[in-house]
C-alpha cells in the first residue's frame, strides 16, 4: 500500500514539474514593455540612416539629376539668349537633333572623337599597365616614384594645357628646342598649329594625364593576386609572358574591364584640354563632340542644338558601356 502510495506521488511530482512554469503577470508586463522600445529604436534607427542618405541625395538631385533632366528638356526647344529675359522656348521636337547631326562639321568631329578615344585609351592602358607590372618589383624609393606620378592627375586640366601649350609652342617651345640641341629636328615643329599633327599632340597630352589613374588601378588590382598562383604556375614552367598570359590576364581582367570602361567615359567629354590647347583647331582638325557642344551652347549661343549634342555624347557613351560590360561578362562565362 505504501508503494502503492509513494509511486503515484513521484508520478504526481514529476506531472508538476513537466508543466510549463507560467510567467507572473510582472514579466508579462515587462516583456510587452519591451516591444515597443525595441520597435521605436529600430524606427529611430531608420530615420537616422536616411537622415544621413539625405544630404547625398539631395546632392545628387539638384547638380546631377536636375541637369540632366534640363538638357533633355531643353534639346528638344529652341532655347536661345532670348529665353533668358522672355522666358519663353518654342517645342521644336527633333529639329535640333536632325540639325546637329546633318551637320558636314558632325561628321568630322564623330572621327576626331573616335580617334582621340581611342588613341587616349591604348596609350594610357599600355604604359599604365607596364608601369604597374614594374613597381610590382621591390627597389629604393618605389612609393616615392608612384607618388610623383600621380602629379599629372592631380593638377587642374587647364594648368596642364598651359603648360603643355608653352612645351609645343613652334618657336619657343621645350619640345622643340630639345630636339634641336639632339639634331633632330632643323625648325621647329608647328605641333599645334598642323592640321595633321595637332591631333596626335593632343592625343599625347591627354595620355599622360590619364596614366595615373590607370597605374593607380591597374596597380591595386596587381596587389590582389596572390603570390601562390606564380609560385605554382612556375612549377609549370608558366613564367614571364606566360605567367602573364596565363595568371595575371584572367585575374586581372574584372579590373581592366573598369579601368576601360571609366576610361572611355572620361575621355569621351574630355574639354578643358582640348579648348586650352587648340580650342579646337586648326581648321576643326581637333574638333570633337565635346568641343562642337560647347562652340554650339556658348559661342553660337544655340544652347538647344548644343543640349542635343551633349545628349548624343551621352547616348554614345552608354552603349560603349554596355556593349563592352556585356562582352566581357560573355567571355567570363565560357
């Protein structure tokens, strides 16, 4: 009887201690307490980070957005200096972008950017990249070197087109009076003034510029290779050309496709070198779709025609950056 006894008062204990302990009706009340604090610092965090988002986007959307909105807008009106006292800008649709492109000038200046663009981007992604393959080499003043190569990208445009217009000057200029002390040259070289050199000096000019920007990239992209890959691949006798045909290449590929594609964007609405070095001349031999927009909108004073130029830039500019992101995606995958 008394195991009879003490068997169901283990049962009864253990049923009790099985339950689930309630909670008092204190931390009940503690716990709905701390709901609503949870909620309103998450609200109060969110407010803060679009507190911070709006200086930026407020930044964007009035030098950026409200820009780009007005020269669309204004591309397709006949917006003169009249409309500035009149206020008033007749819808002419897409008379100023059949007039810009009809032009004989457009043509001209479509070859002259394309040369320009091209000419910039080799020239700059070749040195750029053989010099960043060299300072991958541990010497004395390695990071004092670099640093001063970044002196041709941190000056202002307009500073390194005086200088340079005063180095190409025909009769006083250091170019040529340089290569005359070596024998080289018997006058001087009109290279600013020729219709046929003037373009490859500013071609020069603006490839020293931009080297900076591509040893600088193509540099950091060079660093993030790990050395193990070299290390194996030498024991396959891939070393030298083959080293970097084989490992650097592919690595580096993601980063030359941003150096190229960021390159070709800035070249393309390059002005400041071009106007301080031969403001488009001699006889438009200089002349680009940069320089044709600004002639348009601030000498001419035809600000809708030169909106509609700007905008053709800008579609240009697009379908390179897409057409070249969408090839090089395509060669990644096979």
């Amino acid at each position: 009887m008394s195991l009879t006894t003490d068997l169901s008062q283990a049962k009864s204990r253990a049923k009790s201690r099985a339950k689930p302990r309630t909670k008092s009706g204190s931390e009940n009340t503690l716990i709905g307490e701390a709901r609503p604090r949870r909620r309103g610092r998450k609200r109060r965090e969110r407010l803060f980070q679009w507190l911070f988002l709006v200086p930026a986007v407020t930044y964007m959307a009035l030098f950026f957005g409200y820009p780009v909105v007005k020269n669309i807008v204004m591309s397709f009106q006949d917006y003169t200096t009249a409309t500035f006292f009149t206020g008033e800008a007749p819808w002419v649709g897409l008379a100023n972008y059949a007039k810009v492109l009809s032009s004989s000038l457009f043509s001209t200046s479509l070859v002259n950017t394309a040369l320009f663009t091209l000419g910039s981007i080799l020239g700059q992604f070749v040195i750029g990249l053989a010099l960043a393959i060299f300072f991958q080499r541990k010497f004395p003043l390695n990071g004092i070197l670099r640093s001063l190569l970044l002196l041709p990208w941190l000056l202002p445009l307009i500073v390194s087109s005086a200088v340079w217009r005063w180095i190409l000057d025909k009769d006083s200029g250091a170019l040529n009076r340089f290569l005359g002390e070596l024998h080289i040259v018997n006058t001087g070289v009109p290279w600013l003034t020729s219709t046929s050199l003037a373009l490859i000096a500013v071609v020069g000019v603006n490839i020293w510029i931009g080297i900076p920007f591509n040893l600088t990239i193509l540099y950091g992209g060079l660093q993030e290779i790990p050395d193990e890959l070299y290390e194996a691949g030498s024991l396959d006798g891939a070393t030298g050309w083959k080293a970097f045909r084989h490992i650097t290449w592919p690595m580096l590929r993601p980063v030359v496709s941003v150096v190229l594609v960021l390159g070709v964007v800035y070249t393309l609405k390059v002005l400041d070198i071009i106007l301080g070095l031969t403001n488009g001349g001699p006889a438009n031999s200089t002349q680009t779709i940069a320089t044709q927009s600004y002639d348009l909108s601030f000498h001419e004073f035809k600000f809708g025609e030169g909106a509609a130029l700007g905008n053709v830039l800008v579609v240009i500019s697009l379908v390179f950056a897409v057409l070249y992101l969408r090839a090089s995606r395509l060669s990644v995958d096979e």
